[in-house]
C-alpha cells in the first residue's frame, strides 16, 4: 500500500512542477507578444522616409545571408567533390 501512495505522490509532484514550468514558457510567449504587437505598432506610425530606410536595411540584410547561405553550400559542394576521388 505504501507504494501506490508513494507512486500517487511522485507523479503529482511531477505534474505541479511540469505545470510551473509550462505556466513560465506562456509567460515569456505572452511577454513577447505582446513586444512584438507594440514594434510593430510604433513601426506603422514610422515616417515614409523611415519605413524605407528601415526596408533597405532589411533587404540589405536579407541578401547578404543568402551570400553567406550561397558560400556555404559551394564549399560543401566542393568538400564532397574533393572526397569522391
């Protein structure tokens, strides 16, 4: 008998502990969130001029990743070419 109870124990203590745990990951999803909707709210009331600078930097951004992506994959290429001879 002593075993069940201890059993019921643990596995409750187990489920209140995964409960906090999950409780502060909803925290941090709902903090950020709620970041995110107040960015992207002050970035509409951004001036034109501001908007498209902010947009040029983005694509800036964006096409020096794929260079880097780009870069990577050709030394991949040439690694396997080098290891089939």
């Amino acid at each position: 008998m002593g075993k069940i109870i201890s059993f019921f124990k643990k596995a409750f203590s187990d489920m209140k502990e995964d409960a906090k745990a999950q409780h502060e990951v909803d925290k941090a999803n709902l903090s950020a969130a709620k970041a995110e909707a107040r960015a992207t709210f002050e970035e509409a009331k951004m001036s034109p001029s501001a908007r498209r600078e902010k947009m040029n930097e983005e694509r800036a951004e964006a096409v020096a990743e794929a260079e880097a992506r780009r870069a990577a994959a050709e030394e991949r290429i040439e690694a396997a070419k080098s290891s089939r001879k």
